[in-house]
C-alpha cells in the first residue's frame, strides 16, 4: 500500500532546479578565485554530475547566466552603471557560452568514465 507521502526532491524538474541553484554557488565561490576560468571550471563540474549533455549545457548556461547577472549587475551598481547596458549583456553571455562549454566537456567525460 501507497503511504501517499512522495518526496518532490525526485522529480526531474527539483534536480534541475537544484542543479542551477549548484552552479550559481559554485561560480559565485570561484569567481573571486579563477575569474576567467569560473564558468568553465563550474561547467565541467555540473556536467560531470548530470552525465547527460543536453542536461549538463542547459544547466550550465541558465546557473551561468543567473550568476553572472546577479554578480555583473551588482559590480556594476557598485561602479554607478558607467558601461553600456549592451556591453554587460554581452558580457554575461560569453561567460554563459562558457559555462554551456564547460557543461557539454563535463558531460562528455562522464558519459567515457561510465564506459
């Protein structure tokens, strides 16, 4: 007999959800860190756990790009908003495009080392 008591922490949706929530720690914790290198470093890291690329690249980009956002928006705040709106958008892509390039590495050595 079914309980009626299922954990929402199984359903494909809450990893996801997590999984994001992983990668903007993880680049707010490597920023400071490796700077450049954060978004790929991340990226290989979330990869690695989700073992499945098209999963490892959209949750790599979506927690990049939250991260990056919230991180560039703040150090811009702080410097009173002297670069243009374009030029931080831009920014916060190509960091993204990293972190997706990191995610899909990651995802590919997962997928070898379960081979």
């Amino acid at each position: 007999m079914d309980s009626g008591l299922r954990s929402w922490l199984g359903t494909p949706v809450a990893r996801f959800v997590l999984m994001i929530v992983a990668t903007i720690l993880f680049n707010f914790g490597l920023f400071f860190i490796l700077n450049f290198l954060a978004p790929l470093i991340t990226g290989i890291i979330i990869g690695f756990l989700n073992a499945k690329i098209e999963d490892g690249v959209v949750v790599s980009f979506t927690g990049t790009l939250i991260s990056y956002f919230i991180l560039f928006t703040i150090s811009e705040w702080i410097q009173g908003f002297n670069n243009a709106a374009i030029d931080i958008a831009i920014a916060i892509l190509i960091m993204a495009s990293i972190g997706s390039i990191g995610g899909a590495l990651g995802s590919m050595i997962a997928t070898k080392a379960k081979n």
